[in-house]
C-alpha cells in the first residue's frame, strides 16, 4: 500500500515502457507490445471480479520471496508482448495467449493473438492465468510437480474459475 504507484516512461533507456497495472499494490504492466493501457482495464476489469479472498491470496503469495536474494519490487512481473515472441513457451496446445510461469511470480500476454481474439477472450485468459497463480498459491498437488503445465491441470484451472463464478460456456461471470 505504501508503493507510490508506478509512473509510466518513455521505455528508452530504462527498459520497455511500464504503466501500473494494480498501482495500490505496486503492481505494474511491462509493455513490450501491443496496446498496454487496453489490456491494463482489461486485467484490472477480471480482477476486480474475482472473489475478494482469492485476491487477497494472490496479493499475499506475491507478497512472499519465492527464493531467497529475489530482487526487491521486480515480481510478480506481468508483460505484454508478442505472441510470437520466443518468450513464449508454447505448450502442448500451441496455445501461446497467456503463460504463467516461475510458480506464478511471471505472467505474460500475448498483445497480437488477444487484441485479435477480442475483450472478451482477453478476460478469460487473465482469469486463466490468474487461477494457475492461485493453484501455486495455495499448492494445490496439480501445480507441485514438473508436470504443472500439463493439459489436466488447465482444466483444474478452469474449473476453479467456475468456483469463482466464471461461467466457461457464456465466457463470462455469473451476476
Ligand atoms: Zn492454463
């Protein structure tokens, strides 16, 4: 709470171009490409909609070094960059519109495929990747193991959205 929130720059000489993503956290969007603000209230929209004790999960496993000597304020890191970028690790299913990695403490988007796929599916992926770090948060045995990424454990995932009132079949939340 106490994070001035992030001011945006130029991206030259310190870096891609940062906007706050969640500024009362400390949060912020590292914009490698694409449209940073869009996303940001795109993401910030499927946050707020997400149950208020599994955002103060999150908040709290973020809060918490994921190894010792971490480098202070750098995670968790969200980006948004190309989904053809080698940055993208593909998967079984070639789906490459949000990875979830380093036990949740580095997310990424992938600007090109979701400005294609529409708001949305945009929303859906930040839900997505938002319950793969819930999952890690509360070591759910589906993401303990090397195999956390397999298909199965998507669909775990899927169906802790449906716990927080995602509806899967109308891509939307349940009033
Ligand atoms: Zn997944």
């Amino acid at each position: 709470m106490k994070n001035p929130a992030p001011k945006g720059n130029a991206g030259t000489d310190t870096g891609p171009a940062h906007i706050p993503l969640l500024p009362r956290h400390g949060i912020r969007l590292f914009v490698v490409d694409g449209d940073g603000p869009r996303f940001a209230n795109l993401f910030r929209e499927t946050w707020q909609r997400l149950p208020l004790w599994a955002r103060c999960r999150l908040l709290r496993y973020w809060r918490t070094p994921f190894c010792k000597g971490q480098p202070r304020g750098m995670y968790p890191a969200f980006e948004l960059i190309s989904g053809k970028s080698d940055f993208f690790w593909r998967g079984d299913s070639g789906n490459a519109w949000g990875q979830c990695g380093m036990r949740g403490y580095s997310l990424a988007f992938a600007a090109d495929h979701l400005a294609e796929a529409g708001e949305t599916e945009t929303r859906y992926t930040v839900a997505h990747e938002l319950a793969h770090v819930y999952m890690f948060a509360i070591k759910d045995p589906s993401h303990a193991g090397d195999d956390a990424t397999a298909e199965w454990a998507h669909d775990l995932v899927d169906e802790q959205l449906t716990e927080w009132g995602y509806d899967l079949d109308t891509r939307s939340w349940t009033p």
